[in-house]
C-alpha cells in the first residue's frame, strides 16, 4: 500500500486529480480566427457544462490555438471574445469521455455586446487523435435493447469485439470480451477507471445498472501512452453525475416463457422450461438540496440507483447419455464392435459385455445418472438446464465543485449475485455466490487554465464460492462411498463430491471446478499532469495497481478418471469394465495468496504541428514487480528442475520469477486534416500485458500442500483400473505432478499499427475506414516440459526427469497475428433518428489459447505446428444499433395524437462468419500423455456443412483416420481449420412514451431478443470416433425472448 499513499500525497501537494487505468483526455480544442483566416491571439475562451455551470476558461495562443483539458463529460456552451470583434456563441457541444472534441471558431469585426450564435454539432469523425475507438452514447445506453440490460454487452456493437468464449456461469463467473489481436485474458474492464476485473483470469461478475451509465468508451488500438497495464481492447463505462435538474425513473421488466418461442432442440411433445424474470429498480440524480440548510446547486450533485434481478430459467440442451443397456454391459444398440482387450482384442459376443465383468464402482455411479428419454445411443436426451440469477446491486455517486478550479467526486458500487448453473447430469450442477465491491474517488485541480492536474484512486474487491450438488445437499461421503482405493478425497480432505469420470462423447460426471472459494483485490491510484505551452500540451503521469487473489482450489480436487475406448474402442465400455486411461489422485485445498504490482509511468507531447496536423507523441515505461506468495503457501520447481523450492514452506514473501525492467513502449499518432470534412489518422504503438494471477495462485498446489499423481496405462494393455487406479507401485513411490514457473518469464507484448480515413458526409454523420494489425509474442502456455517422446511402454516409466511425474510449466513464448479491416458509418441523433454500424473482416491466428484456459499445443516441443486460426476467428461480422423516433403524428384530434404520437423503435444486429473449431482425438496416438488436444491423421482435404438442414454427421468423418496402434506419433491434422455455423440475430423493440405533466411521463416498453427467432447453432462436436462427431446439438443463442417494460421517468 505505500505506492498507493505515495500517490495520494504526491496529488494532494500538487492540488491534483488522476486516473487509473483509463486515463482521461477528453478536451475541448479549435482555431480561433477571423474572418480572412488570420489567427486570432488571446480570446477568450469559456466552456460551460449546461446541467452542471462547470466552468472552463482560457485563451487563445500566438497559433490562435485553445486548448481545455480535463472538461467533465456531457454538453457545453463555448463563448470566445475579443476586442473588436463580436462575441462568438456554440451551443449544444457534445463532450465523450476521453474525446478530443475540436470546433473551429471564425469571429466577425463588430462590438463584444452583439452576438453571433449558432447551434454546434460535435463531429461523427475523430479529427485530433489517432487512436482505434468507439463511443456508444447515452441514448444508445438508455434506448437500446440490451439482453440482460447489461451495459457491457454494447461493446458488441462496436467493431473488433466480440464476446469471450468463457462461459458466464463458469468458475469464478462472469464474462469477458476479445478485441482485435488479443487474447480474452488480455482486456480490461473498468467502471470510471477503476478496474472491475476478477485478476484471476481477468473475466467480471459486475453488470452495473443501465440507469447508472453515462456512456460506453470502447478503446480497441493504438491509444496513447496513458494507456497500459492490458494490451487489449479497454471498456471502460462512465457513470452518470447530478446535474442542477432533478431526474428520476422507476423501472420494471417482466419477462415469462409464456411470451417465448419454443427451443429449436425441445422435443415436439416436451413443454417449454419455465422462465420467470423480473428486473426492477430506480434511479435518482441532481443538486443536493436541503431547503433552508444546504444550496448545492451549481456546486453539489448527486446521483443514487438501485437494480434487483430475479430469475428462475431453463436453456435447452440435447445431450448423449449412456443407456439402461449400457449400463447393464449391452452396447448391441451401437455399431462399434466392442472389443475384449483380454482375449486378443476379439468382440464381445453380440457386443454384449458379461455382468459378471462389470466394475462395482461404476455400477454404483448408476445412482447418479439420469435415464435417456429418446433411443438410440447419441442425441438421447433432450433436457433443459437450469439457469438461475438473484441479484442486488447499487451504484451511487456525489460530485462537488469548489469553485470553478477544484472537482471532487466518490462512486460506490456493490452487487451480489446468487447464481445456479445447471447440468444434463443433476449431480455436476453447481451453485454460487458472488459479492464484488467498487469505489473510486477524484480530484481534479486547474491550477491555471494552462495547468491541470488529475488524481483517481480506487479499489475493487470480489469473493466467491462456488458449491456442487454434493455440497449443497449435506452427501459428505457419496465419493468414499464407491469403494475406488485412494479415491474418498470427499472424506479425507472434507470436500464433499464425487471424482471426476470423463467419458468421450457421453455426457459424464464432472464437479472438479467446485467446492472453490476465492477473494480478489486490486488497488489502484494514478495521477497525470497537463500542461499547454503554446502548441505543445505535455502530459505526464504515474499508475500504481496492486493485485492480490486468494484461492482455495485443486483442478478435480476428488481425482480424476479418463476413459478413452483406447482398450474395447469404445468409451463408454472402457467405463462399465473400469478400464482407465489415465487417472489423477485426489488432494486437499490449500489456500493461497499471492500478489504483485503492475506500475506504470508515462510521458507524452500533443503537438498542434499547424492548423491541419495533429501529432501525439509518447513514451511508456510498464514494471510489473515480481509476483510473491502473501502467506507462504506456495511452492515451484528452481531454474533445473531438480528440487522444489523454497525447501521449508511456509515462506511468506517468496518471489517465483525474475523480474522484467525493459518494457519500454513507444506510442505515436497523428491526425491529418486534409480538409474541414476529411482525417487522415495513423497510428503505432507496443503494448505490454503481464501474466493473470492464476499463472501463480495455483502453486499452493503442489508438494508438500497438495500432492497429486497422474497414473497413464500402457496403449496395448489396461494397467490401471477403478478397482486398482494407482497399480502395484502406488502414490507412495511415485513422484508427484508439479506446477511451476519458467523464472524467465517475459512480459507479453504486443506490436500494434493503424491507419484510417474519416470523412464527415454531412450534418452529425461520419464514414470511417481503418485498418488495424498487429503482431504479439511471449503469449503464455502451459508447457508440459516433462513428456516423453512418442513411443510404446508407460508413459511414467519414460519421462525425461525421473524425480517428478507431470511438469505444467507455464511458458511465455507463442504468438499471434491480426489483421483487420473496418468500414464503420456514425450518425448522431438528427431528425429523429441514431445510427452506428460498421463491417469488419479480420483474420486471427495464433498457437493456442492462456496457459489457464487450456492453452497447450499437440506436441508441447513443437508449438509452431499448432499455428493456425484463432478459437475466435471471425472472419466476416457486422455489427451495429439504430434508435429512431417515429414521426409524430400530426392531428388536433388529442385521443389520435395520445394514440399515435410519441412512439420509438430501437434494434440491434450482428450478422458473422462461424467460429473455427479443432478436430480431436480422445486416444493418445503418441502414448505421450502430452496434455494438449491430440489430433487425427488427415487422409484428404476436410470438409464441413453444419448448420440449418445439417445438424448430423455435418463434419466428412472420412477425411480423418487413426494411425495404427503400433504406430506411436502425433496426428497430422491441421488446427482449427475448418469453421462453424454462422450467426443473424436482431434484438428490436418499440417504445410509447405516455405524457403525464410537463416533466413526467410514463414509458411502455415491448423488446425482442432474436427477434426473427432466427436459430443460431453452435459448432458441432468435433472429437473423431465418437458417436456425436458431428453433431450438433445446441444453439449459441436463444429462442425468441419477449420482454414487457414499464418506465415512470421525471
């Protein structure tokens, strides 16, 4: 915390203000002139905040040239006098957070009483910044039909942002969003600066309400040096302040499956899940007001909001589940020969396994399946999952002036979220609870209309726990329960649950994600300075963050079971024999805690070269301190991998890498004005990303606080099975599995170029075309250093390093390359009507994903042969929102006036290509239990058809084939090489607006998510030689949801 005091005292004596993360830029600019073009010197300029009376002033440059720095968002009256000359007036200047909103002003020879107005329009082109950026406005916030009302989602609107492929559900819950050439681990997510990210892996619960948000800022490339700490796209979302008029809403959304269409994969005589929501709240800002004591007007504001969320929902899913034959060792409904690896591999008689072979253990399993409800042996199952959200979440805000020099405001946010993520199996549900706390605190201090000074500082908190069946309902012993020998981790180390039992292409049991609890801390503070000399505003500026995650959690804590159809060629007859792959051993939580500093220190000159150019020109200096264990429990291999270290744990403060002093980042960018309607922009910039948290907090993992052993059988012959999962030698004489850190672990960076076009077509309305590439390295991956070259014998038996068993190492060494290319239309409110979209094709590619998000390549020992498309590469996508009110209808008749008049329609639309997906194998062809997706051979070019009409056997499973059983090597196959189904959605709704007095109303409100009920399938399951290659058996969106609303505003 002494960076973080530093920081308050240093602003404090400089009578500042700062900033976090998202630092703030936004300014008023321009050229004053006069009416031959002549510069005009030393006018007076002032800008002053219409809901507020915030006032700015300065004067003009020997350029003629004004510049105001760190203006509030919202709109502005500017005024500009000179002697001589009459008195200039724009009204209606609209101000974007961290915009540089430039107005030419030409002033006519007369006296400073007359006046000159006109109504200003704040331009649909960036004309000053060079940056790749969207903002999405307050009547897109407020107007826009936002599943869920979550105002993060817009940035989806925006080009280059897609959605994060982390389940929203998942462990810890929330969601997360991918910008152009990053990797979703790499974004930030901040509510007025202040980080709202769960460090772990940089994914948020937070979904602040609707009525609380001012605006959306959308940074996807080539901003400048004031940015740093993620290398990705910054979503930052500004809250709303008071302003000296009193507004108000009550709101209440109603939604009910009776209003639904039917789920594309529900079973024609199936009824449809329930689904009962309601999402309710207020908000609440102006002037402090206390008649006879307190006038805040001008000076005091406020602004107060509450949301609850209440859901009972159900999403449909066709699963596979073994059948009642299965289960009693008949697999005659399938036509894979089930072979009997003890007699020669022959067939089973009839495909029909004697009882008397099958395992106890899992005949006792059986207890908690459920039963197919269609026949057959895939597609058996159609079910719906529950999907439960109870939420409370508040955002206030107090904002104070002292005058015209000094702003002050304090933003509090808390939510906290009970969810339910269902299962097709019951048992691998989970619950959870999430609470997350967020403040922020600024000062900004004009000490003189040339000097500006910024401080932020702020802090965010989140605690989880995510709980199974097991837990929830009091079975403290249903794993002990199954008599597997060392596997009762839910008695030993009271976890309660069962194993895990993966089972390739069946629905199986998993609860290793649960029974996790986890706290997370960030501090941040920052403060930047801004001075104007003549052409030159020179910033410069310090952020300190620190991040600390505690963690109770083991990957499959119960232990693990894998079982493949290496040994009877089928999966789910390797399961009823007991036949193992390979297995994990249970091992007890542990709670760790670690930490680390991610500072930053920038400088950088915008530099009005002339009246068209507009240069900005930075330097950043990124230290991210090296990442330490807070209470000792933690340890890691040293640099030969000879011995854990430190060799007496516990030892608070231990260091786990070097550190990295050289991630210097340039950043320049210029805007070229070629004419009044025309920019040329170009950018180029090195961005640094450190690793998450989690590439640390699971070092609490290893010996001697968790010891864990992998076991792998032999591919000719079982040797490990459920009766006897660990064979003759045992846990006690075989080395453990260990997670460590290459001490050389670089920061990831990213070389990031941009050029664009902007043209104003006319009155509020803006084209732009732009390109953005970029080309990143030190990506991390899990490295399973320890993998033995292909070839026959247990895997144990032939690891390079005999002192240990699996080594994950996490390693910075991939890459990835983008390319994008955008063409985007901006059209602000005018007439009625708001419009922004834009069409990007792009093309990602790269090695894998994180290191904690199962980023592994095939070969660990040679990555570059998994260098292909990106999870998210989409190729083609169009994207936008459009709000319109219609005409008023125009009568003297008031009953057809009420009638007609005052109605709104809104939408949004994404159109795109298909997600790439991986063509698998579940057998370990190699024999090298390498921990990445093994793959088949390729025997001719693939192909794939999987959509509407093609939802079976839509992947040409002939292009594929094993290699032979004697035959130890990789599969050939190409990554990620053939691409999903598509998807259209239109979310559309209609607004009547009822007057009730001059300033209160009342707003019906009907939306349409998947309005045209259009189905968007998901991919298809893509591991060869199962029974559900290629199939499809999900939606990635949903069936048509209706949402009734009614808003009383004032």
């Amino acid at each position: 915390m002494n960076r973080l005091f530093f920081a308050a005292a240093l602003s404090l004596l400089l009578g500042s203000s700062a900033n976090a993360q998202i630092a703030t830029t936004t300014a008023l600019v321009g050229t004053v002139t006069d009416a031959s073009g002549k510069v005009v010197p030393g006018a007076t300029v002032t800008a002053v905040n219409t809901g507020t009376r915030d006032t700015y002033k300065t004067t003009t440059n020997e350029q003629g040239y004004y510049n105001i720095q760190f203006v509030r968002v919202g709109t502005y009256d500017l005024t500009v006098t000179q002697p001589g000359f009459q008195t200039y007036k724009a009204t209606g200047i609209q101000v974007d957070i961290n915009q540089v909103v430039r107005n030419e002003v030409v002033l006519k020879v007369g006296e400073l009483a007359e006046t000159v107005t006109v109504e200003a329009t704040t331009p649909a082109i960036k004309t000053d910044d060079a940056s790749v950026s969207e903002i999405v406005g307050i009547r897109d916030v407020a107007d826009l039909p936002l599943n869920g009302r979550d105002p993060l989602r817009l940035a989806l609107s925006t080009p280059g942002v897609i959605p994060g492929l982390k389940a929203t559900t998942g462990v810890p819950p929330g969601q997360d969003f991918i910008g152009a050439g990053a990797r979703e681990i790499q974004n930030s997510l901040s509510l007025d600066g202040i980080s709202i990210l769960n460090n772990l892996i940089s994914t948020t619960p937070v979904r602040p309400s609707i009525d609380s948000i001012q605006e959306v800022e959308v940074q996807t490339g080539t901003y400048s040096a004031q940015y740093g700490a993620y290398m990705g796209v910054h979503i930052n979302l500004v809250t709303k302040s008071g302003t000296n008029m009193l507004h108000g809403n009550l709101v209440e959304f109603l939604r009910n499956d009776k209003l639904d269409a039917r789920p594309f994969f529900l079973s024609p005589t199936a009824k449809k899940a329930p689904l009962r929501q309601n999402q309710f709240g207020f908000g609440l800002d102006g002037p402090i007001f206390i008649p006879r004591l307190y006038d805040g007007r001008n000076k005091t504001f406020f602004m107060a909001s509450y949301e609850g969320l209440r859901q009972i929902r159900q999403t449909a899913q066709l699963a596979t589940l073994i059948t009642p034959k299965m289960w009693a060792g008949d697999f005659s409904e399938t036509t894979t020969p089930v072979k009997d690896p003890f007699n020669g591999n022959q067939q089973f008689p009839g495909n029909i396994i004697p009882s008397a072979r099958l395992s106890p253990a899992a005949q006792k399993l059986r207890q908690h399946y459920p039963t197919p409800t269609l026949p057959g042996d895939k597609n058996n199952f159609p079910t719906s999952l529950p999907n439960n959200n109870d939420t409370d979440q508040t955002v206030d805000r107090i904002d104070q002036n002292l005058g015209d020099r000094i702003r002050l405001y304090f933003r509090y946010q808390r939510q906290s979220m009970n969810l339910l993520a269902g299962s097709a199996n019951p048992t691998s549900a989970s619950t959870g609870t999430v609470t997350s706390n967020n403040f922020s605190v600024g000062y900004t201090h004009t000490l003189k209309s040339t000097l500006v000074n910024e401080f932020r500082i702020g802090r965010q908190y989140f605690n989880t726990a995510t709980l199974n069946y097991f837990y929830v309902n009091g079975l403290k012993d249903a794993g002990a329960q199954l008599g597997i020998p060392g596997f009762d981790g839910d008695v030993r180390f009271d976890n309660p649950g069962i194993p895990d039992f993966n089972i390739p292409g069946f629905t199986g049991f998993g609860n290793g994600g649960t029974n996790w609890f986890q706290d997370d801390l960030t501090w941040q503070a920052s403060d930047q300075i801004s001075w104007t000399k003549g052409a030159h505003t020179i910033m410069a500026g310090a952020e300190f963050r620190k991040l600390q995650t505690g963690r109770a959690a083991v990957n499959s804590p119960r232990g693990v079971f894998n079982f493949t159809g290496q040994y009877t060629g089928y999966a789910p007859a390797d399961f009823m024999l007991g036949l193992i792959q390979n297995d994990t051993t249970p091992g007890p939580e542990v709670r760790g805690l670690v930490a680390e500093w991610r500072d930053g220190f920038f400088v950088l000159d915008k530099w009005q070269v002339s009246r068209k150019l507009t240069m900005n020109i930075g330097l950043r200096y990124e230290l991210p301190t090296v990442p330490y264990t807070v209470n000792g429990y933690a340890t890691l291999l040293n640099p030969e991998q000879t011995a854990l270290i430190p060799p007496n744990p516990p030892v608070p403060g231990f260091k786990f890498i070097n550190p990295n002093h050289k991630d210097w980042a340039p950043r320049i960018g210029l805007a070229y004005r070629l004419s009044e309607k025309t920019v040329l922009r170009v950018g180029y910039g090195i961005y640094y990303n450190p690793n998450q948290t989690n590439s640390f907090t699971f070092l609490n993992t290893n010996p001697p606080f968790s010891p864990v052993i992998t076991f792998t059988s032999s591919p000719t012959a079982p040797t490990y099975t459920l009766a006897n999962p660990t064979g003759s030698s045992g846990p006690s004489t075989t080395p453990p599995n260990v997670i460590t850190d290459n001490p050389d672990l670089p920061t990831a960076y990213m070389n990031q170029w941009s050029f664009g076009i902007d043209r104003e077509l006319w009155r509020g309305s803006g084209l732009e075309l732009q390109y953005l590439g970029s080309h990143s390295m030190h990506l991390d991956r899990s490295y399973f250093n320890n993998t033995p070259p292909p070839g026959p014998g247990l895997v144990n038996s032939r690891r390079p390093n005999r002192l240990f068993n699996v080594i994950r190492t996490i390693q910075n060494d991939e890459i990835a390359n983008y390319e994008g290319l955008s063409v985007v239309v901006r059209q602000r409110m005018s007439r009625g009507l708001l419009f922004r979209g834009s069409y990007t094709w792009s093309h990602t590619q790269d090695v894998t994903t994180d290191s904690n998000g199962g980023g592994a390549p095939m070969n660990p020992y040679d990555w570059r042969a998994d260098y292909a498309n990106a999870n998210w590469d989409i190729r083609h996508r169009l994207t936008g929102g459009v709000v319109y009110e219609i005409p008023i209808f125009h009568t003297t008749n008031a009953f057809l006036r009420g009638a007609f008049g005052a109605w709104q329609m809104n939408a949004l639309f994404i159109a795109q290509t298909g997600l790439p997906f991986n063509v698998t194998s579940s057998i370990d062809t190699a024999n090298t239990s390498a921990g990445g997706p093994a793959r088949p051979n390729l025997v001719h070019a693939p192909s794939s058809n999987c959509g509407n009409g093609h939802l079976a056997n839509c992947i040409d499973a002939t292009a594929y084939a094993l290699p032979p059983k004697d035959v130890y090597v990789y599969g050939n196959a190409g990554r990620n090489v053939l691409h999903g189904p598509g998807l259209f959605n239109i979310d559309y709704s209609l607004f009547k607006n009822f007057p009730i007095k001059e300033r209160l109303k009342l707003q019906f409100r009907a939306e349409f998510f998947n309005f045209l009920n259009h189905p968007n399938f998901s991919n298809p399951a893509s591991t060869f030689g199962t029974g559900s290659f290629g199939s499809v058996t999900s939606t990635s969106t949903e069936n048509r949801d209706i949402q009734f609303g009614l808003k009383l505003l004032f």
